[in-house]
C-alpha cells in the first residue's frame, strides 16, 4: 500500500512540475524548448487584433512576413495556448516571448501575443 502511495505522488509531482513551467509567469524549459502557455486573448478560439500586427512565418520578429492583421481584426487562433518564441517589444509590451498561431480564410502564421485582445 505504501509504495502505490509513493508512486501516486511521485507521478503527482512530475505533473505538477510539468503544468508549472506552462502557467504563465513562468520561466521557459531550461533546454530552450518551445513550450504551450495559457493566453486570455485567444481564450475561445478567436482573437481581436489591438495594432497593426505582423503576421510571421515562425515565432521570431526576423522571420517572413506573411502578412499583416490590421486593428480590429479577428483571426481563428490556436485557444487557450501561446508558444514561447523569439523576444520582441510591441503594443505596450517589453521583452515578450509570447506568440500564438493565428489564421484565417487566405492567410496562417505565428504572431506576438501582446498585440491581440
């Protein structure tokens, strides 16, 4: 009985571990890997864009421009999650890392997630 116990909480801790490095706030893995963050601006699958926004081919403010969401906006976007990319500053936001999937009928790419609301 002891050792399911053990066991049970080991698990518990590993997920616990696993669930605190994707709550926002938190730091990013140490190794670097890109990592699924919660994100209110995308909370039921849509988000309203607050700028002029660009729209990239990856999550880094080098990547190509695939085009740009233009303010009041709504793009389909990748619910309740945010992908840690590249650093940028933008619509009020310093130092972010924070981007999300947005797409719509003609257009798909990554976006920072300060920009949206």
């Amino acid at each position: 009985m002891g050792k399911i116990i053990r066991s049970r909480l080991i698990v518990t801790l590993a997920v616990a571990a696993a669930v605190g490095l994707a709550l926002p706030g938190v730091a990013g893995a140490a190794d670097g890997s890109t990592q699924l963050r919660s994100n209110t601006a995308c909370n039921d699958g849509k988000a309203t864009a607050s700028e002029n926004v660009a729209i990239r081919t990856s999550t880094s403010t080098s990547a190509a421009l695939v085009t740009t969401a233009l303010k009041g906006q709504t793009w389909a976007c990748g619910a309740n999650s945010v992908i840690l990319g590249g650093r940028y500053t933008a619509c009020g936001t310093s130092n972010g890392n924070g981007w999300f999937y947005v797409y719509n009928d003609n257009y798909a790419g990554y976006t920072v997630s300060g920009c949206w609301g």
